[in-house]
C-alpha cells in the first residue's frame, strides 16, 4: 500500500492540472506558475550587501540605515527584489488566495539556501495577528516555511512566535522609524522551545527588516542563540 501512495499522490497531481491548468503570473503563459522565460528574468538581489539587513550597494559595510540601528536579528537575506514578475507573484499569494504558489516560490527560497546557506536549527514563520488570520484565511509565510520545510528537512516550528499585537500594515508606514515603532513588542514566545536553536524566520518580503527584528528580539528574549531572516523578497 505504501508503494502507492506515491503513484496516487502524482495522478491526483496530474487530474488537478488537466482541470485547473497553471498560468504564468509574469506573461500568462500556460504551462507553470512561473514560466522558464519569467523565471530567467526575476530581479535577483546580488553582492555586495550590507550585512545586516541584505540591501544590495556598493560596498559590504553596513548600510546608512543600519549604520546606526541597534538591532537584535543577526542578519536578513532575501534572494529577489520585490518587483516585476516576482512582486506579482507574492501578491497572487498573499492577497489573491493563489496557496497552490507557495510550494514553487519555496523551492526558490531553497535553491538560493543552497547556495548561499545561513545558519538554521529550525524554521519559524513571521506570524500574523489572529485578526489579521481570520481576514485572510492563512498565512502566507507559513505556507512557505511548511514547503521548505519538506524541501530542506529542517523542522517547522510555528506555534511558538505569536502575534500579540495588532498593528496597520507596514507597508502603509513610511518612514524606517515609524516602522520599527509599529511593531515593537508585537510579538512573544509562548515557551521556550527554542532555547538554544538557530532560527531561521521566514517572511516573504522584508522591506526595512523591523518585523523580522521585532521578532528576533522576542525569539532572543526566550533563548534563542541566533536569529536569520531569510525573505523571498526586498524592496530595495
């Protein structure tokens, strides 16, 4: 019975393409979710970076937004820009309920840890507010984490990190401090299971890093030795 799981997982897999085929979200062209052409023209994010939050510049000192910062995530990497075809295709994920998108934008994500590995125990999600739950349905970074989790085989942790205050989209707060202000102390650790774990979090797009560093400062809070942001995108 074993033996045929497999081969009922890839028919069922099959039927579902026959009855719902996959369209391209950059072009439209039928085939995959992003086609080859697409794909070759993502909008890769290439040294030299700074070091802590992954922009892409001239140099590998830090840059002048973290020149200063006094931040507790010991460093974020996102593989694209946030733009183009990649851009509309977080978009189909998050907001458009395209859930079927996450397995291939996770093997992304692990094509880009391949060959550029960071320092992982775990794989934990940026969480979303029960609120913010409900609207939505799901979480799109878990969704992620949970298909890199079976593509890496790194274990999913994702009922540690909590949500414990609701705040407005960062995406809707301007400046780089607005945004650090508008989530500190929005999340927290229920236990500490992660004592002593290298965290790799997951988001899918960092734009100033101050969520991923909000939750790195409650993981560090509850133990954690080390704590990376690992993003499918930047706004850059």
């Amino acid at each position: 019975m074993l033996n045929v799981l497999p081969q009922l997982t890839r028919f069922k897999g099959i039927a579902l393409d026959l009855l719902f085929p996959r369209w391209c979200v950059g072009c439209g062209k039928e085939g995959d979710f992003i086609c080859p052409s697409c794909r070759k023209s993502l909008p890769r994010i290439k040294p030299p970076l700074c070091p802590r939050c992954g922009q892409p510049q001239g140099s590998d000192s830090l840059c002048p937004n973290c020149a200063d910062w006094q931040a507790e995530i010991d460093g974020i990497r996102a593989p694209f820009r946030f733009e183009g075809t990649m851009r509309q295709a977080i978009l189909e994920l998050k907001y458009r309920n395209l859930r079927a998108l996450a397995g291939f934008l996770a093997r992304l994500l692990y094509d880009y840890l391949s060959t550029s590995p960071l320092p992982g125990d775990v794989l934990v999600p940026v969480p979303l507010h029960r609120k913010r739950l409900r609207e939505r349905g799901y979480n799109q970074s878990r969704l992620l984490a949970k298909e890199l989790s079976k593509l890496s085989t790194l274990p999913l942790v994702d009922d540690c990190l909590i949500r414990q205050r609701h705040s407005s989209p960062q995406a809707r707060t301007p400046t780089v401090d607005q945004r650090r202000s508008n989530v500190a102390n929005a999340f927290a650790c229920r236990d500490r299971r992660l004592k002593d774990k290298q965290v790799l979090l997951i988001d899918d797009v960092s734009t100033s890093g101050a969520t991923l560093d909000a939750c790195a400062r409650a993981l560090k809070a509850s133990g954690a030795a080390s704590v990376w942001g690992l993003a499918l995108a930047k706004e850059v």
